[in-house]
C-alpha cells in the first residue's frame, strides 16, 4: 500500500478530534440562528472548513492525494455533519463527486484531483439540454436546477445531450470552471433550505469532449471503491442524511424533556408513559433502520473487497434500505416534534427544522415509492425496471 495513502484510516479517525467537534459546534450553533436556511446555502467558511477535515478528498484516489475511505466510512461521517445541520450535510454528500467524474477520461480526473484533492464539484444534471456538437468538443446551452452546493463548488457539471441534426446522442455531462457558469437562486423550499440547490444557467460555453462523458458510462478508475454500485452510493450518501436529523430530532427532545413543564400543568415530558412509550418506539425504529443501511453497506462493501461483483439482491438491499432509512427518519422527527407540543412549531425550534429537512429528504427521486415496486418485484423474483440497480 502506498504509505502516502490513509485508506486503513477509519471515517472516524479523521472526522473527528477537538477541530472537527468545534467545526460542528460551530455549524450546529449557526443553523439554530438560521444562517444557512436565511441566506440559502452554506457559507464559505464551513466549505473549507470541510476541505480541512478531508470530507471532499475522503474518496478521492489516493494516487491523487485523496484518503480511499471506504462507503461506510463516508456515509458515517456524513451522518455526524447531518446531525449538527441537515443541509451542512446534504453539501457535504457531495464530496462523492469522484463516483460522478470516474468516467471522464483519466487525464481529465488527474487534472481535477491531481491538482487539488479537495476540488467541490456540483451538478445540475435533469433536464439534459441539447448540445451543439463543434470540433473537438460542444457549444453548451441552457438550465439546470437542483444544483446542490453550487455556490461553492470548484466545478460544476449540467445534463447535454449533443445534437446531430434531427437525432440526439446519449446524454452525457459536462464538467467545467464554475466561472463559465451562472447561479440563480431560485432555490425557496419548505426544508434542506441551506443546501443552495439553485438553478445552473451556461450560455454559449464551448467544452472539450475530453471534460464531458455519457453518463452511465464505466469508470477510468480501477480502485476497489469504483467497483461499488454506483447509483446505490449516490442515494446513499443522501439518505443517511434523514439518519443524522433524526438522531438530532431525538437528542432535542430529549434535552428539553426533564425540565419542561406543561402549561396545563400536566407532568414533564419525561414523567409522561405514553411519552415514555412513543420514544422507545422511535428509538428503536430509527436504530433498526440504520442498521439495515449500515449492514446492506457492509455486505456490498465485502465483495467490492474480495474482487467480486456485487450480486444483484445486495444491490437491491442498498436501495431499499436507503429508501427505508428516509421514510422512517422523517416519521421519527415528526413524532419528536409532536412529542414536544408546541415548542416544536415555532420556526426557530431545531425540532421543526428537524421535521423539514427529514420530510425533504424523502422527496428525492432517488428516494420514491418506485424503491418498493422494484424492491418487491425482486422478491418476487422478477426483474425490476431498467436504471434500478
């Protein structure tokens, strides 16, 4: 093993220490003074406060300076940021831009990392816009929304599909500066209010073929992690932001518990058995959940390491337990808040922004009731809809 690379370090060991535990605080401390969700993104300094703790070369290769930490070693630490603040989280997924960019050709992905390990890549990929194919590359116009993090991205990257005349290719991305791009914020939502998924505009912007690639495409990289099912990744990485706001939920609820008195004069909450009741119920269904996650991750994660491809019924497991993890995460956080009465419908109240970005979560696409149909279709036996695994 090269000595260069800390692919035996746990996401633990780096994420954590007194720096890391004050970069939380710090952002657990801003968002309940509603920075992020006030100004519609992450602020700059949190950004590279990420860089400095390894979050955006965590799966970088390590022949690119990046750490080669494994699936459950990123989704652990993404769950911790997600806990002192969902959208802090939700940006700080991103640093899985590596299983974007695999399939660019290998001088391109040396370009990006090899210069900078800690490159914050964002995309805007639906709609794919029709591209204009010119020598050498393509003339790229349109707009993109969901761009998640793009305020403070190095690069981003937008859906094309290049044009023949009358006929489209198949769609591909386009990666370029995020300075030949345009940000509107367009982004006004109910939860994830500080993720900054803001609309991507490219006007009239040439890109080498060399920095597009199909999407869907096979990786140009051979470590063991680019073996590992990508699109399960991609709505991993997401969804263990629900686990994350939901622990946060639970540990509000219960800090403000034992000296809470009702106004009715009714017991404190903690004194309450049904209350007692609900919250063990809670506990155990988002504990249940994440261990579903954790070891469908972990099982995945066993073949990529013994050289063999993972088997069609394990990917299904990552997919279902992704979708399982979001629904139960949601349910957990608005129990909490029903739990806490009316100090949790206040907008400033952690618990409601809680309940907000666990609900949003469960709006992804990644994260639809389709998860079930195809999940239950492979129980079944029977194959389930073309772009599921």
């Amino acid at each position: 093993m090269d000595s260069l690379c800390l692919h035996s370090a746990p996401a633990s060991a780096l994420a954590s220490g007194p720096a890391f535990e004050a970069l939380l605080d710090g952002i657990r401390d801003r968002a309940r003074l509603g920075e992020f969700d006030r100004q519609r993104h992450i602020s700059r300094d949190v950004i590279d406060g990420f860089k400095a703790h390894g979050v955006y070369r965590a799966l970088v290769p390590c022949r690119f300076g990046g750490l080669e930490c494994s699936p459950g070693e990123f989704c652990q630490m993404i769950e911790r940021i997600s806990h002192a603040d969902g959208s802090a989280g939700w940006v700080a997924s991103f640093g899985m831009s590596p299983v974007y960019l695999a399939a660019l050709p290998l001088a391109t992905i040396a370009r990006i990392y090899g210069d900078n390990p800690d490159t914050v890549f964002a995309g805007g990929i639906f709609p794919p816009q029709p591209a204009e194919v010119v020598a050498g590359g393509f003339r790229v116009n349109g707009r993109w929304k969901y761009s998640s993090g793009s305020l403070g991205a190095d690069i981003v990257g937008v859906g094309i599909a290049p044009r023949h005349g009358d006929k489209l290719d198949l769609p591909r991305l386009a990666v370029l500066p995020k300075a030949q791009a345009r940000i509107e914020e367009t982004w006004d939502t109910v939860g994830l209010l500080g993720t900054g998924s803001h609309d991507l505009v490219v006007e009239d912007v040439r890109v080498d073929e060399d920095w597009t690639f199909v999407r869907g495409g096979l990786p140009n990289l051979d470590e063991p992690f680019f073996r590992y099912p990508s699109l399960s990744f991609a709505t991993q990485v997401l969804s263990v932001v629900g686990l994350g706001v939901a622990r946060a939920a639970l540990d509000e609820l219960s800090a403000m518990a034992g000296g809470r008195l009702s106004m009715t004069g009714a017991p404190a909450l903690a004194d309450r058995p049904l209350a007692q009741v609900d919250v063990a119920k809670a506990e155990a269904a988002l504990r249940s959940a994440r261990a579903f996650f954790y070891e469908s991750i972990e099982r995945a994660w066993s073949h990529v390491q013994a050289g063999d491809p993972v088997p069609q019924e394990i990917t299904n497991l990552l997919r279902l337990s992704s979708t399982h993890a979001t629904r139960i995460a949601a349910d957990v956080a608005r129990n909490a808040q029903m739990l806490s009465g009316m100090t949790g419908i206040y907008h400033d109240s952690p618990l409601a922004r809680c309940v907000n970005d666990a609900q949003v979560v469960t709006q992804h696409a990644f994260m639809g009731d389709i998860t079930y149909q195809n999940a239950g279709a492979m129980f079944f036996g029977k194959q389930p809809l073309p772009g599921y695994l």
